[in-house]
C-alpha cells in the first residue's frame, strides 16, 4: 500500500510540476492558419550538415510566421537521413561528406523550443535519381523500376534520363514491405515527431507502369485478358503539330480506376501502420494541385464524397470510391501557377504543362485564386495547405509576396518550396511582406 500510495504521489507530483514532454511545441493562437516551410534533403544537404545552420534557420521561419518544418529524410535516392536498418543513410551529396550527427533529432529538438511542429518527408513511390545514376534501382534494387510505355516502346524508367525521378511499381509487394519498414521504423525511432508529410505516393505518368505484374493484376481486377496490351490501355498517336497524345483504348477508364485504387489502398494500409506505431502522429501527404490532370499518375486526393466522373470524361462512377481525402490530417497541394487570380488568367491565357502531364492545360483551375476555389469544391469539409514553388518568382518577386498573401487567404494554410530558393535568392523581404499581408504577421 505504502509503494502504492508513493507512486500515486510521484505521479501527481510531476503532473502539477507539468509532467507532459517538455518537446511538445505550443501554440498559442489555435486560429492561426498553418504555414509549412520544406526543407529538402538533397538541395539542402551541406548547408543543413551543421546543427547551428538548422537552428539560426528555424528561428527565422519562426520570426516570420511559420508553423511547421517539413524535412526531407527520403529524398529521392531511396536513401534516408535517419539511422535505420531497413534502408541505406545518404551521408555524402555532391561531394559534401557529412558529419555524422542526429540530423532530425536535431530538427525537432530545436523546433520543439521555438513552438515549431516538425514532420518528416519521405519520397515514397521513388528509388533512384535517374541524373545521377544513384539510388537503389541503380544499387541493390534494379527490379523495382518502374517500366513505361513510351513511343519509342517499353524501358525501364532507369533509362529516361530527362526524368530526374527513377519511380517505382507502386504495386511491387516487395517495395511496399520495404517503405512500409522505413516508415514504420521513423515513427518509432522519433516518438516526438508530429507527423508525416508523404510525397510521391503516385506512378510516375500516364506511362507507368506496364509491367508484366501490373498488366497480371490489371486482368484480375477486370476478370479478362487484356488482348492488345498496351493498345488495349492507350496508344500513342501523333495531332495535328506532331505531339504525342494518349490515345484511349477500350479498356483505358477501368485502367485509371484500377491505379487510383491501388494508391488508396496503400495510403488507408500505410495510415493504419504508422497509427499502430503512434497513435497521435499526423499522416500527411503533399500532391500537386492540378486534379484535372492529376489522374494520369493514378491519384483521387479529393473527398469521398466528390464524384468527378459528373465532371470529367477519365473517371468511372466507381473512381469515387477511393478519394483519400478523409485518410490525411494534413494536407499540402502544389498551387505552382505564377497567375495569381483569376482575373489574370482569364487574361494571359497560358497553357500549363505541369511535372506529370502528358498534354496541356489551361482554364482558372490554373491560377492559384481558381485553384483554391475549386479544390474547395472537390475537398469537400476537408482542409488543404495551399503550397507555392519559389524557383518560380526568381524573375518576379513582388508575385512571390502575391502568391503567398493569396495561398493564406484562400486555402486552409500555406505550404513554401523549398527554403533553399529563398537564401539563394535572398527574397527574405517578399516572404515576410507575403506573411504579413496574408495575415501570419502582424
């Protein structure tokens, strides 16, 4: 009873004293919208190799609004910046060696203490940079290439080399085992990280992937032979200028049904792992903004309770059921348009030719005001950080204020790319006037 009674006493003594991980960042507005500022591994890595650089840096996001890092611990390499034994431990970039230091703990030491939330990146359908020749498809995993359907034919994506990005089968079991791991074993090492920011969880393009096992499980998805695989899918034909467009065959619409399916089933069972692990962490994910188009790499980020098949002519009734929307506590979006409002997309009338898409677009989805407006529509009551690419402002940075000031007003929150551009640039001043302007700065 006496041992009993003590514990008792310790217990409620710690609690009075403020017995909660001291790690835990606190907000003090909890109206604030938030403001990710991404740290990307690779374009950061020497730079970031020094604890004092991470922490003069985090001050100054924290000086000028932002909320949460984001830091890249699986670039695209299939490489992490973690200890881990399920993957390899990038320790050298370019040249630059790095001493060996706990790299996010760091991170989310000193975020902690400035009230910054810290969630981890991880590029997860990726295993190589197909500039460098480097990373896991190229090492140890060759196997896990993702094989595209080009007009020259089928290759490994290995072998595209206008293509940073060596991108995986997302439905390669063995793959999955093994991000699974990496995530499983982040999530456990780092007990006080906030949360998860997934990127890449997608094919490649419309051409991926046309692999034996892809055309296999395709079949037993639609319970037939596919008789002219690939044509069957799309073929490859030539317009009017001499571009190359997809050519919709017969089985195309439960084709791209059949991949989104693939991407949602493996965020609900990655959701489920990493919660097993820690029940508090954030599951987030970052995509690109561009949902028009956005089905060419087999993803549905809208709500369940969307239906684009009334909307758009590639979406089944069925497509629906797998938006993911309801899965991700945070959610960051890529409204990488230098037209700002509608306005001035009705007047400039660009066509954008974003990362993943094998033709044009243009329309107000295309600026970031229209943007905001119809993801409103599509997420439904769920949240999203309206995300800007800074490399894009470099010949204009009065619109990098503009863009921010319009993320923070018509989304959710405001997610910046990538840190790197704005100390290269020097565009410190257009960032904080965007903050202020937008509401995160007084």
């Amino acid at each position: 009873m006496k041992k009993i009674t003590l514990a008792l006493l310790s217990v409620l003594l710690i609690t009075a004293l403020g017995g909660c991980k001291s790690t835990t960042p606190q907000t003090a507005d909890k109206n604030v919208k938030p403001a990710l500022m991404w740290f990307d591994a690779e374009a950061n890595f020497e730079r970031f190799s020094h604890p004092d650089s991470i922490d003069y840096y985090l001050t100054k996001i924290k000086s000028l609004g932002f909320t949460h890092a984001v830091v890249d611990v699986r670039p695209i390499t299939g490489e992490v910046l973690f200890d881990t034994e399920f993957a390899p431990k990038m320790r050298e970039w370019q040249g630059y060696e790095r001493k060996d230091f706990d790299y996010l703990g760091h991170f989310i030491k000193k975020a902690h203490e400035l009230g910054i939330e810290v969630h981890a990146s991880l590029n997860v359908f990726v295993a190589g940079h197909n500039y460098f020749d480097r990373g896991l498809v190229y090492s140890t995993h060759p196997e896990w290439a993702s094989v595209v359907y080009t007009p020259e034919g089928m290759t490994s994506i290995t072998n595209e080399k206008k293509k940073y990005s060596a991108m995986v089968n997302p439905i390669n079991e063995d793959f999955r085992t093994h991000i699974l791991n990496v995530l499983k074993d982040l999530v456990k090492r780092y007990p006080d990280l906030d949360g998860l920011m997934l990127d890449r969880v997608r094919y490649d393009g419309i051409s991926a992937d046309f692999s034996d096992i892809s055309r296999q499980q395709f079949e037993a998805y639609i319970g037939q032979k596919v008789e002219k695989f690939p044509e069957d899918i799309f073929e490859w034909k030539k317009d009017s200028n001499g571009k190359y467009y997809p050519e919709r065959g017969k089985h195309f619409l439960k084709w791209i049904e059949w991949r989104t399916k693939n991407i949602y089933d493996f965020m609900a069972l990655a959701r489920k792992e990493v919660k097993a692990v820690n029940p508090d962490i954030s599951f987030g994910t970052y995509t690109g903004a561009w949902y028009p188009s956005y089905y060419e790499v087999g993803v549905n980020f809208a709500s369940n309770q969307y239906d684009p098949s009334k909307d758009f002519d590639w979406a089944t009734p069925e497509y629906k059921n797998y938006g993911y929307a309801e899965l991700i506590d945070l959610y960051a979006t890529g409204n990488y348009y230098t037209d700002i409002t509608i306005e001035e997309s009705l007047k400039n009338k660009k066509t954008v030719w974003n990362e993943t898409d094998s033709q044009g677009q243009s329309g107000t989805w295309y600026s970031v005001e229209g943007s905001c407006q119809k993801l409103r529509h599509i997420m439904k009551d769920n949240q999203f950080m309206g995300g800007i690419l800074v490399d894009q402002f470099y010949d204009n940075p009065a619109k990098l204020s503009a863009t921010i000031e319009m993320n923070l007003k018509a989304s959710d929150g405001l997610m910046v790319f990538d840190i790197v551009h704005i100390i290269n640039k020097g565009l410190w001043k257009e960032v904080e006037n965007g903050m202020r302007a937008g509401g995160a700065l007084e």
